[in-house]
C-alpha cells in the first residue's frame, strides 16, 4: 500500500510541465515557459514584438546587417529588424505552408547576412529543422517568431525548443490573450545578450555572469525598459496551466472545418505537414478567384454578413480588428510604404546608410507565390474556432460558406450600393 504523501510518502500527482494541475508548481512564467517548452532559458518581455527585437540584439545583428525573413507576415517580425538598423531581405514563402522557402532562402543568403528570421505563420511551424541546417553551413543564427504559434510542434518538439532564439506573444494568441512575450534560448550566452537589449540594473546584475557582458549592466544593455509587469506575468502564467486543453478544442474544430471545407473544390484549407501541430491562430483558407468567379473580398464581405467573422490578414487585417477601422489595401510588407521609399529612419537609413553594401530588391513581382497569395488568402478568427464553440458553430460556419458559393453568380452580378452591412470591410 501507497504511503501517504501527508506522513512522508509521493504525492498522487507531480508536476509534469506547465498545464499541471498544481497552480503553485512554479515560482514565474519563467521557469513554467522553460518546462512548458523544454528550453533551457526564458526571458519574458512587454510584447512579441520586444522579444524579437531581444533575440536580434542577442543574435549580434546591427548596421548594414542583413536579416532573412518573409514579407507574408505581421508588421512586427520586419520592424524589429528594422529597431536594429538592419536590413530585411525578403525570402518567398512555400505556396503550401505559407512559411519560408528553404530553397529561396538559400539563394538569398549573402555576406552581409546576420541571421534568419522565419515565421511560424498562422499557428504552423515554420521548417524549424531545415533552417536550422541551411543556417549552420553558413555561420548563421535562426531567430523564430512563434508569436502565432505558442504550443506547436515539429516531431513533438514544441516550438521554443529547436531555433538558437525564439520570440512569443501573448497578446491575443494560442497562449494567453492578456500580454506581453517570452523569449526562449539554449543557449547561455544568447539569453545574457538577449537580457541586455533592455532589462532593469537590477536584473541584469542578478542574471548576466559573463565577463564580457557585465561592463554594459549599469546603464540597463541598452537603456530600454522591456520588463513586464508582474500582474501581467501572472496573467499569462493562469493562461498557461490551460493552454493544451484549449489549443487541442481548436485543433479538433479546425479538423472537422477542413474536412467539410475541402469538399468544396473552390476552397484550399490549412496544409498541415505529417509530424507538425498547427495551433490555428488564425485558420487560414484559399479561394480559387478563377474557379469560383468571385473576388476574395466581395466573398468575406458576404461571408461576414452571414454573421462570420473573417479577414484578409495580410492586406486588411491592420484595419479589422478596431471599430471603426477603414479597409486598406495595403499588400504584402515589401510593398508598403517604407519600403518602397527605403527610408524608414530619415536620410535613407536603414536601407541606404554608409555600412550598408547593397540596395535589396523590394520591387512588384519580387516575390511571386507572396504576392499571389494576398489575393486569395482568407482568415477565420480564433474566438471563433475556440472553445466553447464546437461542432454545431463550425457547421454553421460551412454552411455561411456554401451559402455564399452558391449565390456568387448574383453576388458577382449585384450593386454594390444594395449591399446591407459588412460590404465596406476587406
């Protein structure tokens, strides 16, 4: 017979990772993020973006460096590059995965270039272990935004535990919706260099042990204040003991959606490659224009109206998510704006400054599958894929998309000024 825990014996349950039932199994985010992802290091910050920027200071990117990344992303995993002063070089994405092309991504690789940056996109993990290698031939470091993607895996590995550095979000995502970031590291030295990039005095005298780092500790690395408050951490430490629970209530939804949805023939569900876990921030679809005769838009348009909230993330999604938010066509990032000045620091820095030894191509046509993708891609939102919606929610789902399939002959046909609601969003 069992020895009671009470009079000296094992307790009945042990703790075994960050969804442990035991809500006092660990002293901060930190040590729960290590377990949670079998990192060894964890750093937390204010966001997913000042992750990103810590692991670039980490990774030893600066002016005239080049960063590999993707332009078929959110805004905040090529500004962080551009927070370093360095310079982003755009890597087409696979038409499948919508992550990095491995093999673009090669072509790409030059002497200025520091480091890569793929993106684990949508919830699915980017090919973490190909990157990886692509990188070790060439001395480079792999820089991981997983801020979509927090609880996947490649092989049952969880994201966070593969790249030299990995970068998460909470605000909104898989994990928690309260705040803040974590990044995550093997390696020693990275995570000290990664805390310089903005951690109180205090901290980083308590934290930082190599010699040749510790001389920067009294001004705070580089002076910037990028630890989160507690409340926040705590926040986001109560998300974490549920996560799983959750994340596989989505997945399951998201299943029975792609089942249903690709029957269609008009409709390309998530691509999900053998050994990977996509933790579905955002289920993302592609609609055949050609095939189904009917422009992505005035397709969520209709959508929307049948009481389905969806998106064009890369081209609208800037503008979806606040009320009263005005649709902008906006294109994938290489078109945007600073980049089609090349200026986004004033006097053509970071792009145009003296330690930079080229001029990237940021031109229409650059990145073909990138480009074709922002047409066709449409996005279902996590609230509504998540528990407590099940079955019944996603049918209704399925049947708002053949609804809108089966009238697109008048919806093509109709006067727009007729449109009741919704129309005006992209």
């Amino acid at each position: 017979m069992a020895k009671l825990a009470l009079l000296g014996g094992s307790s009945v349950v042990q703790p075994s990772g960050a969804s442990s039932v035991n809500p006092w199994a660990y002293r901060d985010l930190e040590e729960a993020f290590v377990r949670y992802t079998g990192a060894r290091y964890a750093l937390a910050v204010t966001s997913g973006t000042a992750a990103l920027i810590s692991a670039l200071v980490a990774a030893g990117v600066g002016p005239g460096d080049e960063v590999l990344t993707v332009a078929h992303t959110w805004v905040a995993s090529v500004a962080a590059i551009l927070r370093c002063n360095a310079i982003p070089v755009f890597v087409d994405v696979d038409r499948r995965t919508f992550n990095m092309d491995i093999e673009d991504a090669a072509r790409k690789i030059s002497p200025q270039t520091r480091a890569v940056l793929p993106v684990d996109f949508f919830g699915l993990p980017a090919n973490i272990p190909a990157l990886m290698d692509l990188a070790a031939s060439h001395g480079l470091l792999v820089v991981e935004d997983a801020c979509q993607a927090g609880g996947a895996e490649i092989e049952g590995r969880k994201v966070g535990s593969m790249a030299h550095l990995t970068a998460f979000s909470f605000s909104g995502k898989p994990l928690s919706g309260e705040g803040g970031g974590v990044l995550t590291t093997n390696d020693r030295r990275l995570y000290e260099k990664a805390a310089l990039a903005g951690q109180h005095p205090s901290f980083l005298s308590r934290h930082i042990t190599d010699p040749d780092l510790r001389p920067y500790i009294d001004f705070g690395g580089r002076g910037d204040n990028l630890r989160p408050q507690k409340v926040l951490t705590d926040a986001v430490l109560h998300d974490l003991y549920s996560a799983d629970l959750r994340i596989n209530a989505r997945i399951a939804n998201c299943e029975f959606l792609t089942e249903k949805l690709s029957a269609t023939g008009v409709i390309r569900p998530p691509h999900v490659p053998r050994g990977y876990k996509h933790v579905y921030h955002l289920y993302t679809c592609l609609l055949d224009i050609e095939t189904a005769g009917l422009q992505r838009d005035l397709f969520l348009a209709a959508l929307r109206a049948e009481g389905i909230p969806s998106t064009s993330y890369i081209t609208h999604a800037n503008f979806y998510f606040t009320e009263g938010g005005r649709p902008l066509a906006a294109g994938p990032i290489h078109l945007r704006t600073v980049f089609q000045e090349m200026d986004f620091y004033g006097k053509g820095c970071p792009f145009l400054c003296p330690h930079a030894t080229r001029r990237p191509d940021y031109s229409r046509g650059s990145l073909p599958v990138t480009e074709w993708l922002a047409d066709r891609e449409f996005s279902l939102l996590q609230p509504s894929l998540s528990y407590p919606n099940g079955k019944k929610e996603m049918q209704q789902i399925v049947d708002a998309i053949h609804k809108v399939l089966d009238n697109a002959e008048e919806l093509r046909t109709a006067d727009p000024a007729s449109f009741v609601g919704g129309a005006g969003r992209g």
